[in-house]
C-alpha cells in the first residue's frame, strides 16, 4: 500500500501542474457534496477576491523563495498599511496619495530587511521574524488599538468596483501575477533569481549581485504587501491593526502548494497560481461548512505540512535524478 502511494506521488511529481489541478478538482468535487453552496458563481467570486489579497503577497513570496529567500513580515506590513492608509484619509489626503505614500513606506520595510541581511548579516528568518513583531505593534500604536474607519468613497471604490463582473482587485492580482510571471520566466532578471537560489557560487561566478538582487526583492515583497494592506483595508472600509493574521504563511503555504522549493532555484507564477486556488478553496470550503475557526487554524496546519511534505519528496526525486545523471554521463 505505502509503495503504491508513493509511485503516485512520484508520478504526480513529474508533472506537478497536473497533479495540482487534479488535487484542485478532487477538492471542489469533495467541498461541493457537502455544501451545494460551494461551486456557484457567488462563490467563485468571493474565493477570487479573497486569493487576489493573498497572492499579492504570494507574488513577492515566490520570487524571494526561489532566490533562497523569505518574508514573515508580510501580514505586519498589510496590517500597519491598511491603518496607516485610513489615518491619512481621515487627515484629509488624495486617495492616489495615500497609494503612493504608503507602498512608498511599504518598499522601505523592504529595505530595512534586506540591509539587516546583507550588512550585518542577520538571518532572514530572525530579521523578518523582528520586522514582523515591530510592524504589528506599530498597527496598533498609531490607531491607539482601535480600527480607523474610512469615509473617502473613492479609497472604498477600490474594493468594491467591478469591471464586466469581474471585482477591481481580482483585476490588479490577475495583471501582476501575468506581468511578474513574464519578468521570472523570460527576462535576465529572473534567470538571475533562479542562479541565486540554485547555486549561489555559479551566480557570483557570473556576476550576479546577490546584495543587490535581495534588496529589490525585498522591497518587492513588501511593497505588495502594502498594496494588499491598501485592499484589503478598502474593502472592509477600515483600517485595522489585527488584519492580515496569517497572511505570510496562506502565502508561503500558497507558494510551496504550487512547487516553489524551500531550498530556492525552482518555481514557476503558474504554480503560485494553482496553489493559491487551493489554499482559498480550502480555505473557503472549512468556512462554508462552519468549521469552529479553532478547526480551521489546526487544518490549515496540516495543509501546510503537507505541502512540506511534497517539497521534501519533489527535492528527494530531484536529487536522485540528478545522481542518475551525473551516473550516466560518467
């Protein structure tokens, strides 16, 4: 029985997009005999608007993953964004402003994580682990504890316009996730990323600069953080400092589901994208059926062991194939 698992996996493996989509089907099929309410339009919708926050973050998460990288940060930033977002609105700013302004103060945290790791160097685990801890208590100092409710009906319009049907920030993520996907898969820089994370000597050989490289993704990642912060808070017209609990690890979650290695120097937006469908179509399957959210957090738990997990075995196939190779050109 257990080697018959493990030839499916094996087998899944080899063409992991598939098997993702198969994972993907078997999960509405399941969903949708306990609750008829699942596969319906509605929704569709709100499982799209709710990944369309998630994959911001997860966009950035990717790229950093596959250069070796990570950001716990992530959910700080949405948090302290969408706060710092409602106060200027209250003092009286421009919606455009407010945008500019606070994904301008988002990229900073970017930078001020990267400088740690590149200057001083700090893990990246303990330095966004710090950044993380820092920017949530933020969130709360500058709103007093307290949501900031949001007025400007041009800020509110973000979260609630649609165009055809289709809501504006489903719209913003399905544009980024197609513009950054060509950027990864067809540009220099995102061979580049690949090098950095799959063989850090080789890209210094060919003269990457890592420090460098680290700064912009980081600055990336945290800039679409604040972008989703910016949504998110649009969307529950309120900025609140208790928002985006979690958002990192749904993210990261999302990333590793769609076959983007811990280890760095494999990934692919495509399989962000199928992990994504997965992670808040779980997500949204455990909420339509009332699962206590006590449930809900050890679930979620388990997903992201699981998808761990298949990041050790897809690491282990990996491995033994290249062995196999480097046998056979011997």
């Amino acid at each position: 029985m257990i080697r018959e698992i493990r030839k499916l996996i094996s087998a899944a493996g080899k063409s992991e997009k598939i098997g993702l989509m198969i994972a993907f089907a078997a999960m509405v099929i399941v969903f949708q005999a306990l609750n008829q309410n699942y596969a319906t339009r509605d929704n569709a919708i709100n499982i799209l608007i709710s990944m369309s926050i998630v994959g911001l973050v997860a966009i950035g998460e990717t790229f950093l993953m596959i250069s070796g990288c990570v950001d716990l940060s992530a959910g700080s930033v949405a948090a302290f964004s969408g706060v710092l977002a409602a106060l200027l609105l209250k003092m009286g700013w421009s919606t455009p402003m407010v945008i500019i302004c606070v994904v301008a103060i988002g990229s900073t945290v970017g930078l001020i994580n990267a400088t740690f790791i590149n200057k001083l160097k700090f893990g990246f685990f303990i330095t966004t682990f710090g950044t993380m801890s820092i920017f949530r208590g933020l969130a709360y100092i500058i709103c007093g504890g307290k949501a900031v409710f949001i007025t400007n009906q041009s800020f509110i319009k973000i979260g609630i316009t649609r165009l055809f049907g289709v809501p504006l920030p489903v719209i913003v993520f399905l544009s980024l996730i197609l513009v950054f996907g060509v950027i990864l898969g067809r540009t220099r820089f995102g061979r580049s990323i690949f090098m950095v994370g799959g063989n850090q000597t080789a890209a210094f050989l060919a003269g990457i600069n890592q420090e460098r490289m680290r700064v912009k993704l980081y600055m990336l990642s945290s800039s679409l953080a604040a972008l989703g912060g910016i949504i998110l808070a649009s969307r529950m017209n309120s900025g609140q400092p208790m928002a985006s609990q979690g958002l990192e690890f749904d993210a990261i979650t999302s990333a590793v589901l769609g076959g983007v290695a811990m280890s760095g120097g494999i990934g692919s937006m495509g399989g962000c994208l199928i992990g994504l469908f997965i992670m808040q179509g779980f997500n949204n399957g455990l909420q339509i059926l009332n699962v206590q959210s006590f449930w809900q957090q050890v679930c979620k738990g388990l997903l992201l062991f699981t998808a761990l997990a298949f990041d050790y075995i897809r690491k282990q196939q990996r491995d033994k194939n290249l062995r196999g190779k480097t046998v056979r050109e011997r």
